[in-house]
C-alpha cells in the first residue's frame, strides 16, 4: 500500500514539472526577438542545397540554444541565375521587408552589386560562396566573405609547380569577375619562382563546344604542356571533355584544377572524371568529425525522403559552409543584443527609384561588429573572420584516378607540401617544395613518371633550329646545297648541338634551316639571326653565336659550350736581316776609338817593356805582330809574357778595366737587340699610335668592339683564314694589316693551319664564349645546359675539337723563339776565314821552307822514298803525315801481336 502512495507521488510531481516547462517554454517563445534574415540564392538543385543547409544549421542551433533570446527567421529570395535576378531580390528584402542580413549570393558575378546595396542600408551580406578576390577591393564593412578567397589556393598551386620544377604554365580560366580574380595573384606568386605564363587562355562562360575546341587546339600549337584550370564546374566539365577528344589528356600533359572544380567532383558525370585521369586538384582541408559524418547522413536522408529519385544527394564544401554561416549569424544576432529592428527611412523625393527608397538599419553597426568578432568550431573546423575574410585552413591535393580522387598530400602555409598533417607538433620545420613529400601520382595517359611540362608543338613536328651560312671559317658551320636545294649542315658547333641533343634524357626532333637569301647568301648579321628566335621563325638557333648581353634581352642562352673574348693576331718574325747585329751593340765611332786603343795601347807596352823585357825584342816582324797579339788578346786570357815594368802594369791594369767595362756593355748590348728581335706588338696602344691597320671579321661582334678603339679607317674586314692570312703577310705597309682582332675559337682554328708564322698576342678582352639560342624562358635552356656539361666534360668534346679545329700539340712553342744562324753567322764567317788563311799561310810557308832545305843539302842528303827512317829533315807536309801514318800502323801492329 505504500508503494502505491509513493509511486502516485513521483508521477504526480513529474506531471507538474513537465506542465511547469512546457509553460516557461511557451512563455520564452513568446518573448523571443524575431530577426529577419534575406537568403538570395539560385534555386536551382544547388541553390536549394544550400538552402537546406542554412535551414538545417538554425534548426539544429536553436534546439541547443533554446534559451537564446533571437530567432533568425529567414526569407527566400530566387536571384535566377543572373546578375540582374539578384540585384533585384537583395533590393526588394532590403526594402520591403527590412532585413536585418542577407546571405548569399552564390557567384562571385553577382556580388558586386549586391555589396554595393548591404553598405548603403547598413545590412550585412555574407556569403558562403562567392570565393573572387576582386570582391574584397570594393572594402564594404559590411561584407563578410565566410568562404575562402580563390587568392587562398595560388601557393599551394605554385608549390606544386615548384615540386615538379616547371618553367611555363598556362592558365586557363573563365571569361568573368570570379575566374578574372585569381589570375593577377596567380601570375605575381608564379613570377617569384621564375615560372613563366606566355599565354593566358580565356573562355567566356557561355562558350559554344566550337569555341571551346578552337582555344584547346591553339594550345595545342604551342609548347607549355602543363595548364592551370581555374572555372566553374559547369564549364570545366565540358573543357574536360573536349580535351580528352583532342588527345590532350595524354603523356606529356599535366592538368591542375583549382578547387572550385575539385570541391565539386562527386557532383560530375563519373564517366567525365575517369577521363580526367591524372589531373592534379587542391582543395580545403576539411576535417572529419562526427559531428560532420553526421549531418552528412542526416542532410542525405532529409533529400530523399523530400525526393526519393534524387540524383545526388550528396554534401559538398558549399554546403557545409554555408551551415557555419548560418550558425555564426545566428550567434552574432545573440550577442549583439538586438532590441531596434526597424530601418531609419531617408528622405526622398517622390521622382526618386527603388535605389533610393530603401532606409538603413539601425541594428547594422552592431551586428557587422558581433559578426566579426564570432569564433568556433563548425563543420568546416575553426570558424574566424579576420578583415570580414574567413581563414585558410591547409589544402588537400588529391590525384583523379579512374572514376574517383586519391589524397597524395598536404599543403601548409608555415610547412609547405607536407605528406601528413600533424596539429599536435609544437616544432616547426623548414617549408618545403619537395615532391618527395607527395604519394604516388598517376599523370595523363596513365604513366607515372611525371611530364616535363612542355613538348614540341603538334602543328610544327619538329623544332626549327637556325644555322649562320658563313663564307669562311666553315670548320665551325658549314652548309652545303645539294642539288636538289636541300641542304647538309657540318661543323663543329653543329656536332656539339647534336650531340647534346642525343644526350637530353628524352626525343626532340629538329631540323636545321639556314639563315639565308634565295641566293644561298647570309641573310643578315647575327644579331638578326637571334632576334628570328624573338619572331618565333625559329625554335633555336645552332652555331658560332657570342653570348652577349644585348642578345640577351630578347632571347636566352645555354651556358658556354666554348670559351671565348677578343684577342689579336700577329706575324711572328724571322732573323733575316740580322747577320751584321753582332757589331750593332756599339756604334761604328766606337768601334773606330778601341780598334785605335788596341793598337795605341800594344805600342806604349811595347815601349815600355822592351829594354828590359826579352818577350818583346826580336826580328822588327815579330815586334810587329807582339804589339798587336799583346793589345788583343787582353780581351779573352792572361798571356804568358811577363809585364815587367810598373809602368807597363799600370797602362795594362787601366786597360784591362778598360776592356771589362767594353766587354760587359757590348754583352748587354747584344742581349737587348737578340731579345729585342724576337718581341712583337703586343700593345693595342702601339698600334693605336702608329696608326697601323688593323683587320676583323664582318661577320663578328668584333667590329663593334674595335670602332671604339681605332679609326674606322683603319679598319679592314676579312670574310676567311685564308683572307686573315693574306692581309697579315703584307703588313700594315703594303695594304695589309699590322695584327688581326678576332674571337679566340677562331684564333685557334687559324693558328691550327698556321702556327708556324703567326701567334697570339696582346691582352685578352673577355666574352661569355658561343651559346646555343633559344626563345625566352625556353624550358629546353635548363636541360641543354646540363647537357653541355656533360658533353664538354668528356673525350668527345674533344675529339670533336681536333676533328674540326685542329690539333695544338702540333704546332711547335711560338712563345720563345730561338736565335737562328744568321744572328751569328758573321762570327763563323770571321772565324772561318782566319783558320783558312792560317792553314793557306801554314802551307804556303811549308812549302818555301821544303824547297829551301832541298837547295842547302841537295849534295850530302840522299832521299830515299822507300825508307822514311833515312830521311829526317824533310820538314814538307806531305813527309810529315808519311810519317804520322807510319807512326800509328806500327802501334797497331804492336796492339796485334800482344
């Protein structure tokens, strides 16, 4: 029985208090403040998605904020589509029914406007969809983009750029204010990283299939491979389409969308996203939480039990935002603490138009103001508006692989690309732009390696590579015209083009084409030639051509595969001329005074040193030729006769000095002059002031270098070595040149042929060295300079060298010449002569003495011929060898016997 009563007990005070809440409830709903809110959406299946959504999030916020004070009641506006339809809805929520906000639009077109009207009545406008940049320079207070900026996604997308090391890209984007946006930030953070943009592709948002086709196929004229697509998905997805009929989703394409085609993949045909494979996309970061997983299944019911044959009721970021939207202006309206909903009406004239007819609302100022400062975590993640803009959260980049997407990393703003995403870690590492950090990517035609990012274009085949056509010095590009008017292209710069053309890791098909007049002349200079590459009739140019910073300006080259600069040319010269140079060291007056001396000085010793002296008597002929053996031989060797008499030795000391002092000026003298005919001008200055001529080639950079050094007169142009040749061995004298100036690739080819007569001297004025040409920014100018150094490195370059230039090591040391026999020949001649005098004299007096000796003993001298040993006093030559070879046969007889 107790029970009973207690069990009646506890019902009867649940019933009160269920009765108590029911009536506080009412009683609070009663009091609510109601606050109308504008939505201005297309109500097309998008629009209503996102309708949807915002009715879903105040639903779900005030069923867990009962005790909230304001109701968002919200009022459905259909912009239909256009600019106009939504200018037309804010403008009659502004006016008739006095909003208090207004979310929407959708599309970043139909925002100005709009944003134009929320700031003259003072209303809020948020929107959850319209991502233009462009949107935040119109600097509305009352605008508040609670979505991400296109702007937001330009790093991410150039990191990948980055990580893949491409050079060009083009982007491909909507012709209007939303697609327009991104492209100026797009190209500033693309231009930091040296990445070029040589075409921007635009297609109008209504474009017609043929329209569309057109653009790809004049991208497929050109050589950037790797395309940047930034547009709606209605349009994307034909774009797509086409390019995939075109062939254009193959090897060597690389595709990158931007996010308001990858946040909308689950909403196109799977069919078309197979056929996207290998596109590379970037998209928000959005983190899965239950709460997320949630709503997803409640917003995926709540559409098909609305309408069972839904095609796709799935969520996207839109949507999503578009509830955290919702929620932070249903928190804002809270905490604002709005009591005066009404709009102050502004004085008009009764000629005025609806533009003017609307008031301003009082409530405004405060709103905008709690809308700013709301922060929390809604379904996107960490909800914060800094400048009325919604912060970034990482990006996602996803790979399209068959029908669906595969993550392969992350992109942050303090780390770069990342692999994983890690919140928790406090250290912050170095930010990168590796592709290590990516997963596996599967390109464009199902390979997976990734492209080069550009390709020979399609309309041309193969690449059209210049040649000079040079009248001489062939050996470094030589054409050849055969009969029927085509052509063989040679040289040594040829060989070096193709051979690092067959060493680039992949096939580029070129062809070359001269430079040339229907008259197979040279169809200008070489400046002309390059500047062909800035016009785009050729692709590259191959040849001899001087990297020069002029040249530069239009056109990019690859690093030196020659050294080079600017030096001359000279005659080496030869001792012909110089046989009397021996007694050039001192003048013929000199000369004179010392033959004097000799001859005064042996005469005063001789006087001197003959009463006492026995050395210096004799016959009057041998006094004679004392006077003059002493005087001369004072020159080379102390003499065995005794200078007896001080003053002899005194005279004697003072010539000796004399002649030391003779002797090491004329050894001085002579050293200058035989060191003196082996110099050369080797001073331009030299030439400059004997106004010598000077010669070049007219088809160099040189003659452009040399005007501001010489007189144009005195310049003389030259088209071969044969014809540098010709000019040098005439001389500046006889209508020639005294030194040719040229570019030192092609000195030593000359010197190759000719290294025994001339040589190269002087200073040496540097030059980058010869180049290949490509167009500006050309991605080939990275990978052939690689290459160049390569094959620069190797026996080839050369072997190549000796195949077309010639071999150094042949030519003998032109550096110091030796002293031929004709500097000397005088000295030989001297000596020469004296031995065969002496041996005449020798022989003649032999011969007198003999016949003198047969006349004083013909009676009591018997000469026997058949017995030398009778004989001893025939003092003749031919008796003297008789008896040296009687001499030397007997020792060799002795040798024998022993």
């Amino acid at each position: 029985m107790e029970k009973i009563k207690t069990c009646r007990y506890v019902i009867l005070h649940l019933f009160f208090y269920l009765c108590a809440v029911i009536f506080s409830t009412k009683m609070a709903a009663a009091q609510n403040i109601s606050v109308r809110v504008g939505v201005v959406l297309d109500m097309d299946e998008y629009g209503k998605m996102a309708f949807n959504c915002i009715s879903m999030a105040l639903s779900d916020f005030y069923d867990t904020h009962a005790f909230y004070n304001t109701r968002l009641f919200l009022y459905n506006r259909d912009s239909k589509g256009d600019v106009i339809g939504a200018a037309a809805a804010g403008l009659d929520l502004l006016k008739n029914v006095e909003v208090q906000a207004i979310i929407g639009p959708m599309y970043s077109v139909q925002a100005n406007f709009l944003i134009s009207l929320g700031q003259k009545a003072h209303v809020p406008i948020v929107t959850f969809a319209a991502t233009s940049p462009s949107l935040s320079s119109l600097r509305s207070p009352y605008f508040v983009q609670a979505t991400l900026k296109d702007s937001t996604q330009v790093n991410p997308i150039v990191a990948i750029i980055q990580a893949f090391k491409w050079k060009e890209v083009v982007p491909i984007y909507e012709d209007n204010e939303f697609g327009e946006g991104i492209v100026p930030f797009l190209t500033d953070a693309l231009e930091q990283v040296n990445v070029r943009v040589p075409y921007r592709s635009v297609i109008p948002s209504l474009a017609t299939d043929e329209q569309i086709v057109g653009e790809l196929n004049k991208l497929k004229t050109m050589q950037t491979r790797v395309f940047i697509v930034h547009m709606l998905r209605s349009l994307g997805s034909r774009l797509f389409a086409k390019a995939a009929q075109l062939g254009m989703m193959s090897k060597d394409y690389a595709w990158i969308i931007t996010d308001s085609i990858t946040n909308e993949l689950t909403a196109m045909d799977p069919s078309l996203v197979a056929s996207m494979l290998g596109v590379i996309g970037v998209k928000p970061y959005i983190p899965q939480t239950k709460e997320l997983d949630d709503f997803a299944i409640r917003y995926k019911n709540m559409v098909l039990q609305s309408n069972p044959k839904a095609l796709n009721p799935n969520l996207d970021i839109y949507g999503i935002w578009a509830y955290d939207s919702a929620l932070a202006l249903a928190m804002a309206v809270e905490k604002a603490g709005l009591a005066n909903l009404t709009y102050q009406k502004t004085n008009t004239s009764t000629n005025s138009t609806d533009l003017e007819a609307f008031g301003v609302s009082l409530s405004g100022p405060k709103l905008i103001q709690a809308l700013l400062s709301i922060t929390f975590r809604g379904l996107a993640g960490n909800f914060q508006l800094v400048d009325g803009q919604l912060q970034a959260p990482p990006y996602e980049i996803v790979n399209i692989v068959g029908p669906g997407v595969s993550g392969i990393g992350y992109w942050t703003k303090e780390n770069g690309i990342v692999n994983k995403l890690n919140f928790s870690s406090s250290s912050a590492s170095a930010y990168s732009t590796s592709k290590d950090n990516l997963g596996s990517i599967i390109w464009p035609g199902n390979e997976s390696s990734p492209p080069k990012g550009w390709a020979v274009p399609t309309k041309t085949k193969k690449m059209r590579v210049g040649v000079p056509v040079k009248d001489g010095f062939t050996e470094f590009v030589r054409v050849t015209w055969n009969p029927d008017n085509s052509t063989t292209v040679g040289g040594f710069c040829i060989d070096i083009f193709d051979a690092v053309m067959t060493a680039l890791p992949y096939d580029v098909p070129y062809e070359y084409i001269p430079f040339a007049t229907p008259d197979h002349k040279m169809a200008g200079d070489y400046n002309e030639m390059a500047y062909q590459v800035y016009l785009g009739n050729y692709d590259a140019v191959a040849g001899d051509v001087t990297i020069l910073g002029n040249r530069s300006q239009y056109v990019d080259f690859t690093l030196p595969f020659i050294e080079s600069g600017v030096s001359m040319v000279v005659p080496i010269p030869d001792d012909k001329g110089n046989t009397w140079i021996l007694v050039k060291p001192l003048t013929w007056e000199l000369w004179s005074t010392i033959f004097f001396f000799f001859i005064i000085i042996g005469i005063l010793v001789w006087l001197l040193e003959r009463p006492e002296n026995r050395d210096f008597r004799g016959t009057g002929w041998d006094q004679f030729c004392m006077i003059f053996w002493f005087s001369f031989s004072t020159m080379f060797f102390a003499h065995k006769e005794k200078v007896k008499t001080n003053s002899a030795k005194i005279v004697v000391i003072a010539w000796l000095l004399a002649v030391f002092i003779l002797t090491q000026g004329y050894a001085s003298s002579l050293t200058s002059m035989l060191t003196a005919q082996q110099l050369i001008v080797n001073d331009v200055n030299e030439l400059i002031r004997n106004k010598d001529y000077v010669g070049y080639s007219n088809t160099s950079f040189v003659y452009g270098f040399l005007k501001n050094l010489f007189n144009e007169s005195q310049l003389r142009p030259f088209n071969s070595a044969e014809e540098m040749d010709e000019l040098l061995s005439k001389g500046s004298a006889n209508g020639g040149i005294a030194a040719a100036f040229h570019e030192i690739p092609y000195i030593k080819m000359f010197l190759g042929k000719y290294c025994s007569k001339y040589m190269m001297v002087g200073p040496t004025y540097k030059a980058a060295g010869f180049g290949f040409v490509f167009p500006i920014d050309s991605p080939l100018v990275l990978d052939v300079s690689r290459e160049i150094l390569n094959v620069t490195e190797v026996q080839k370059m050369v072997d190549i060298e000796k195949k077309w230039l010639g071999d150094e090591s042949k030519c003998p040391d032109t550096d110091t010449k030796s002293i031929g026999l004709s500097s000397f020949r005088v000295v030989f001649i001297i000596v020469g002569t004296v031995g065969i005098a002496a041996v005449i004299n020798y022989m003649i007096y032999m011969i007198r003495q003999g016949r003198e000796n047969k006349n004083v003993h013909k009676d009591d001298t018997t000469i026997v011929h058949n017995d030398p040993k009778i004989v001893h006093n025939d003092p003749t030559i031919e008796r003297q060898i008789y008896e040296l070879w009687q001499l030397l046969k007997t020792y060799k007889e002795r040798q024998t016997t022993t």
